[in-house]
C-alpha cells in the first residue's frame, strides 16, 4: 500500500476562509485514501469572532476521522502594541507565527508532501522552503479579486505611465491555477451557535412560497442604530415577509409589530434559510461564500457590501453578470472595516427589497443557470471534479 502523503494547511482563521479551507480538506481526503491534511489554526487577536471559530473547529473535530484529518490549534501570538496599529501589523503577526507552524510540522513526524496556504498567509511559504515542500495558494475568494491581486503590482510599477486602455502593459505570465469551486458546507449544520434554530426552520415550514426576504450580513457586518431603524422601517414599509440576523437593538415596538410577518435571529444558519422552499430573496454583505451559497440555491440577491472584497463582489454580481440587484455599494467605505458615513434610507430598502421579489424573470432565469452549471461542474466530469484531481495528482507526485 502506498504511503499516507500529508498536505499542511494554513487558513485564516475566519469565518469567510476557515469553512470554505476545512470543505476542500475534505474533498481531498475523500477523493484519494492515500492523503491526510494537518490543518494548523493561528488564532489572531485582531478576529473578533473568535467564539464562532472555536466553536466551528470544536464540531468539525467531533465530525471528521482525526486519522485524516488534524486540527492543530495555537492562541493568539502577542504582538506590539501600536496606537495606531502599524500598516503592516499582519504581516507582523504571520512573523511571529511562523514558527508555531514550522513546530506543528515537526512534531508530526513525518515530510509533507505539499503546503497549502490561504492568500492571507502566502508568505509562510518561507517555511515550506525551510522544509523542501511545495507550497500551493488557497484562494477563498473570486477570480476577480484574484485579478487584482495578480495585477496590483504591475500597477503600482506603472504609475505614473500614460497607458491606453486598450492595450496591455507586460501582461503577467500564465500560473497554473486549479478552480476546484465551488466549495460549500451542505451538510445543514449552522456554523455558530442558534438559538431556537428548530423554530426557525419551523417558522419557515409555515410560510408561502418563496415569500420570504432573507437579509444576513455576515459574521462581521454590523450596523449604527441609525441605519437598523432604516433598514427595519423599509421592512416595513415594504410589505414583505422577512427573515432577519441581527445582534443590534431594533427600534422599541418593532418585533411586536412584525410578529405576524417578519422574525429576528442573532445567528442564521444560512445553508438551511437559503435552501427553504420559502425564500424569494436574499440581501447579503457579498461575502464570497454567501454568494455562492446563494447561487447554489438559486435564490436572486440584493447586495450591500461592507468590507474587503465584497465590494467587488457585488460590482460582478450586479454590473458585470447581472445576477443581483443593488441595494448600496458604496465606494468609500474603509476597505477592512466598512465604515462610512452614508445612510441608505428607509425608501431605499423598501424599494430594493420590493424590486428584489418581484425579480426581472431573465435574471431569476440566469442565477437559475448558474446554480445549474454549478451542480455539473462537481459531479464526475464536470470542470471543478476534474480540476480536483489534477491537483491532487499534482501533490501527490511533485
């Protein structure tokens, strides 16, 4: 029999990498009984979910066989205290952790065959250097932010430069990439604690047809008291049913006054919502996940990003493809942290959301297409299963 080949991965230690890097180990070790995958956890003391992690990694070790796969978890590292934190406090920080992994690597006994990195972590490839191992990039997000990346460089290089827009400057040599996507976790469990999750569901059973507004924000996004009293008045105004996760105070009397056609969840398992029969629209922070969560599903989306690449998403999403509507995209939020000082009223919500169920039919059509193309691509033969075992024969003979 031929030897376990082990493959060490680095995710980052959030909500939008985490899952998404645990499901590819998964299908790896399904797909060949000869691979074992140390996925190695270096908590941050900047992720403010660390509760939800916790709990995640918690369940998923009870789940999966710890003969093939392995959490190996390290606390927080202790880092500098700058006021105000240094622009490259990550970079900073994954110094400091480098040698943790290069630690859980040894006391494994044994050489991987492969690193696998999340894209916040590419620079531990310095440690699968110091140990002779190849090293690979996990990209948790989409081919468009992994443009950016690729070419963010080159623009940096050419500033400055007249460029005619039609024309390419040194175009980057072709890398070897892999779309294993997309990467979900349909196993129906929620990824943070739910209270009342079976109520849910069951007040989901009870409702017509795709009548229900889903609106979740991500385990990140939140909202000033000023903008939950426009968003819960659009809800109103609107008319819609509707399903909402929200950790922040609503106005005095509106749970009351929604019973009837609306519910409040502080944590939603999104899987189980957006699979409902009941479900007609979701609005979503356009984290990558949820996005194609949503689109296996074929639920239609209003988006209104907050942070990092959701963004971009939502530009894809709405201009580029035409699969969602635009509830707000507002270009100058901080990137990391989504704050800005635009409101989106209460008649904006209530027209999006509006506009949202009762959809453009070519548009529920398409996101019916890409939930279609999304399915083949997974089963045998399609483009991602065939992705999938070309990188594993890569690993597995490099």
């Amino acid at each position: 029999m031929s030897k376990t080949k082990l493959i060490v991965m680095v995710p980052t230690p959030a909500m939008g990498h985490l899952p998404s890097t645990v499901e590819f180990a998964k299908l790896l070790v399904q797909r060949d009984q000869h691979i074992s995958i140390l996925l190695v956890i270096l908590h941050s003391p900047f992720i403010i979910t660390s509760k939800a992690i916790d709990a995640y990694i918690e369940s998923q070790s009870l789940e999966t066989d710890p003969n093939r796969i392995t959490f190996y978890t390290f606390p927080p590292v202790v880092v500098p205290n700058n006021d105000p934190p240094s622009p490259n406090f990550l970079s900073t920080i994954i110094e400091l952790q480098k040698p943790l992994v290069k630690k859980a690597v040894e006391d494994q006994g044994t050489k991987p065959a492969a690193f696998v990195l999340d894209m916040m972590y590419v620079s531990m490839m310095d440690v699968a250097s110091e140990l002779d191992v190849p090293s690979y990039v996990y990209f948790t997000s989409g081919a468009n932010l992994l443009s950016v990346f690729l070419h963010a460089q080159s623009l940096y290089d050419y500033e400055g430069v007249d460029i005619i827009f039609t024309e390419f400057v040194d175009p980057m040599p072709k890398q070897e990439q892999d779309p294993v996507g997309p990467i979900l976790s349909l196993d129906g469990r929620s990824q943070h604690e739910v209270q009342d999750q079976d109520l849910v569901m069951e007040w989901l059973d009870e409702q017509p047809l795709s009548s229900v507004v889903f609106l979740c924000f991500g385990s990140m996004g939140g909202f000033d008291v000023d903008q939950v009293t426009e968003i819960a008045n659009g809800l109103d105004r609107s008319g819609f049913r509707f399903l909402w996760s929200l950790i922040e105070a609503l106005p005095e009397g509106f749970v009351d006054r929604m019973a009837h056609r609306g519910k409040i969840i502080k944590w939603a398992p999104q899987v189980q919502i957006l699979a409902h029969r009941a479900i007609g629209g979701f609005v979503t922070h356009c984290g990558w996940n949820s996005i194609l969560e949503s689109l296996w599903f074929g639920v239609t989306m209003a988006t209104w990003p907050m942070c990092a690449d959701q963004q971009l998403n939502a530009f894809e999403l709405v201009k580029e493809l035409g699969l969602a509507v635009e509830i707000s995209i507002n270009y100058r939020l901080n990137f990391m942290i989504g704050k800005g000082n635009y409101l989106v009223t209460a008649e904006e919500v209530e027209n999006e959301v509006k506009r949202l169920m009762n959809m453009d039919e070519e548009i529920i059509e398409r996101v019916r297409e890409i939930s279609d193309f999304s399915r083949k691509a997974l089963k045998d033969g399609g483009s991602s299963n065939y992705e999938l075992i070309r990188f594993v024969e890569d690993v597995l003979h490099n």
